[in-house]
C-alpha cells in the first residue's frame, strides 16, 4: 500500500471538509453566511432576507451548526446566530471575487 505525502490533508479531513462544503452549496446559506458575517441575526431575520419561512430558516440554520460553522446566542427570548468558523470569511471571499459584481 502506497503511503500519502506529508504534505498532503488526510482523507478523513477532506471527508470532513466535503461534509461541511455540501453545506454551505445552497443559496439561502450562503446568504445567511453572509449576512452573519456582518452580524448576528434571529432566525426570522435572516428568512425574511432569504424570502423563506421561518422553519425553513431554522433547518438551514441547524445544518451549518452542526458542522461547526455557526453558533447560538440566547439573549432573553431570543436566540441570535453569528458565524464560528473564522475561515467562512475566506471562502465568502473568494464566492464574491468569482460571482460577485
């Protein structure tokens, strides 16, 4: 059996990586992401954004703080998102250098 390079991510990462990319590939994720790169939002915030309903909102929510991209805030009765994961800046970097006007 032939031994990876050094160099190289070990597979298990990139099943990782690939888990989480699957993720973020929606629209109405990617805007979230976006948009909760400014600041943080409510759920009914960022459908109202995306033009969806709030349960929706949440499913697309759970989905990105389960691969370790968001995190939950409770203040009061409210519940806030804001980004986790400091790469996401980077990779909404590069989405808007390719698809951006």
């Amino acid at each position: 059996m032939k031994k990876a390079r050094p160099d190289l991510i070990p597979m298990e990462k990139l099943m990782l990586a690939a888990e989480c990319l699957r993720t973020l590939a929606h629209p109405h994720r990617l805007r979230m992401i976006e948009m909760l790169l400014a600041k943080r939002y409510t759920v009914g915030e960022l459908a109202d954004a995306c033009g969806i309903q709030s349960h929706l909102a949440s499913g697309h929510l759970r989905l990105m703080k389960h691969c370790g991209l968001l995190e939950p805030e409770r203040e009061g009765r409210k519940t806030y998102y804001r980004v986790s994961e400091v790469h996401l800046e980077g990779i909404m970097d590069c989405i808007r250098a390719r698809f951006g006007e």
